[in-house]
C-alpha cells in the first residue's frame, strides 16, 4: 500500500507503479470489493478499450461503492458498447491537423507537441479511446521535423506538451525537447497539458522539475483533475514541489455525468484546488466520442452548473465551462444561465 505511509512519495518509483497497473476487471472488482455482477460487463467493454488503472489510483476509492466517482472514470462497463447517433469515432478531426507527425497547430500563437502516446491510465471517457496511439515514439528524425517547423514559424509563441500524457515520456526526453525549445528565439512559454500526477503523484521527481524548469522559459502546467477525492495527501505534496519550483499550476476538467455532474462536487473541487494554489480553468463539456455517452451532460445543464459555480465561488476559482468545435480558432465558451 502507498496510501498514508509517511515516506511514501519519493520511495516508490513512478516507473514501477505504472508497470504494476490493474488491467484486468476482475482483479479491481476484487481489489474494491465490488459486484461480481459488473464482470461481464467490464469485460466485453475493456475488449473494446482496456481497463488500465496504476496502483495509487483505487488508494482513493471507496471499496463496495460502484458509483464512486473515481471509480466511475476507469472502470468499464457494458453501456460503452451501445451504439448512439452522434457519438463518434473521431469527434474533434483531429487527425486532419497534424501538421507534422507529432504536431497539432489548430490555434494561434500555441501549438500541441505530442510528446508521448501513452498514459498512465485509461480514462473511459476519452476522445482518444479509438486511437491508440500506442508508445511508439517519433524517430529522431521526426522530432528534428516537428522542432523545424516550430523554428520556422514565428508566430508560435507558446508550445504545449501534451500526448496521450507527456509526462509518461522519461525525463531525459522531456529535458532534451526542453532545451531544444528554449533555443527557439520566438518561444517564450512552455505549457504541460497532464493527468499523470493526479493519477501517479510520484511522477513529479526532482528529476522532472529539473527537466521542464532548467531553461530560461516559464513553464505553467495544467493539470487534469476532475473529482475533489482525486486531491489526496500525495497529490497535495506533489503539486506543493511543482509551486516551489514557480511552475504555474492550473485544472482542467470534464465535465462527466455521474463523476461531478453536481453543484457539490465542483465548488468542491474548486475550492480544494485553491487550498493548493491550482486555478480551475477550463471545464470542458465531453467530446461526442463513441463509448462515453453515458457521461453525457446536456448543455442546459452544463450551462446551469456553471451558472451556479459563478454565484456560490470567488471569479478566480470558477474555471470556463468551454467545448471543443472542430475548425474554429479557440475553445468555445458556452453561454451562462439556467
Ligand atoms: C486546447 C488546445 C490548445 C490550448 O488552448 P488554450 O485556449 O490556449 O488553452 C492548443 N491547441 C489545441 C489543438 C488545443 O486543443
Ligand atoms: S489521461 Fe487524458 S489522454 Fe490519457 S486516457 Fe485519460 S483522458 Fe485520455
């Protein structure tokens, strides 16, 4: 057990949680002390998209409860498998903005660099759940490709690692990439786009904070926390050396039927991330990806959440409820109100 043993962040490698992951349901359905009755179900839907959850996860669910809302993010279940008008296999297009293998510029000024395929965890909500995009990396050649035409374009202000996770890439690359990218006169920020340490708070080694902190760019990261219990002893101290080290720290969530579709749970959230100094950014509606339409919030509701966030928080702790349209310039914002 990691869980509440004082010399429990440094002593465990992250590499070694993610290694010992659960990949089979029966093996978290027993580990939680669920209904045997939810096996079918998570089998034939992990067949579609694998169950993938490291050790330090299940820490913060409740065992007997299936509708945990931690739980809910990474257990499969049988509804993944119905079909739903509209709910498709690539609901953001993104496989038309690649710009070059690695590369997705859709925005101005900011562009994505896919610095690893792999997560530590498979969320079942996710758009990329049909792409697996698997750990295959960019040959040396292909990173030279993506840095040549972040050089070569000097609009490019700001570049974001993202991924599948790119803090699942090892520290040598992240360091690398770093330095290259901070030889790019145009660059001035550097932004991280991860879930990987609200799911393994290990991850955040002094070795990673050297990685993405040794070079003359500001560095912010945004962290994908969607759930208050996902903000756990180790997770506090983590982000704590994150802030120490001047990264800027702000959440994104989605915005998930049955996880934090409540008012509760997203002041919650709110307010935990500001005991950390993390502030909320954006809240995302779910991409209309096949498989998670049980996550779905309509936008009445939504809009009605964020309503509520707006008069029960401080501005600063209530993130932008937002969506994701293919081919306009930036996030959407979805309007306030009942
Ligand atoms: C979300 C996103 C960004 C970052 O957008 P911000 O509004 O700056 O947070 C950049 N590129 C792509 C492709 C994105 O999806
Ligand atoms: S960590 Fe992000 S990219 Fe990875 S499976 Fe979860 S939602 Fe998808």
């Amino acid at each position: 057990m990691i869980h509440g043993t004082s010399a429990s962040v440094e002593s465990v490698s992250w590499q070694s949680l993610l290694a010992g992951s659960l990949t089979d349901p029966k093996q978290l359905l027993t580990r939680l002390n669920l209904d045997p009755a939810l096996l079918e179900g998570a089998r034939a839907a992990s067949a579609d998209f694998p169950l993938r959850v490291p050790e330090p996860y299940p820490n913060r669910i409740q065992p007997g409860d299936p509708n945990d809302p931690l739980l809910r993010q990474v257990l499969p279940l049988g509804e993944e498998l119905q079909e739903h008008p509209g709910f498709v296999m690539d609901p953001l297009g993104e496989q038309h903005s690649n710009a070059r293998p690695g590369i997705i510029h859709k925005y101005h000024g900011r562009l994505l660099l896919i610095v690893s395929g792999g997560c530590a965890v498979n969320c079942r909500y996710c758009f990329r759940r049909h792409f697996p995009y698997g750990d295959n990396n960019l040959s040396t050649s292909q990173w030279q490709q993506a840095l040549d035409y972040i050089r070569a374009d000097q609009s490019i202000r700001e570049v974001i690692y993202s991924g599948g996770d790119p803090l699942a890439a090892p520290d040598q690359r992240l360091a690398w990439l770093t330095r290259e990218i901070a030889e790019i006169p145009h660059v001035r920020r550097l932004r991280v786009h991860t879930r990987l340490p609200v799911v393994i708070p290990q991850r955040v080694t002094a070795e990673l904070i050297d990685a993405l902190c040794g070079t003359r760019l500001p560095v912010s990261m945004v962290l994908h926390c969607n759930h208050a219990n996902e903000m756990d002893h180790e997770l506090g101290q983590a982000i704590h050396r994150l802030k120490q080290a001047g990264i800027l720290l702000l959440n994104q969530t989605v915005l998930l039927k049955g996880v934090n579709d409540n008012i509760e749970d997203l002041v919650s959230l709110s307010e935990t991330l500001g005991d950390h100094g993390v502030l909320p950014y954006y809240l995302h509606v779910l991409d209309h990806v096949k498989g998670a339409q049980h996550f779905h919030v309509n936008d009445r509701a939504a809009s009605g959440l964020a309503a509520e966030m707006l008069a029960r928080l401080p501005g600063f702790l209530v993130p932008r409820l937002v969506r994701e349209v293919a081919g306009e310039t930036s996030k959407t914002p979805l309007a306030f109100g009942p």
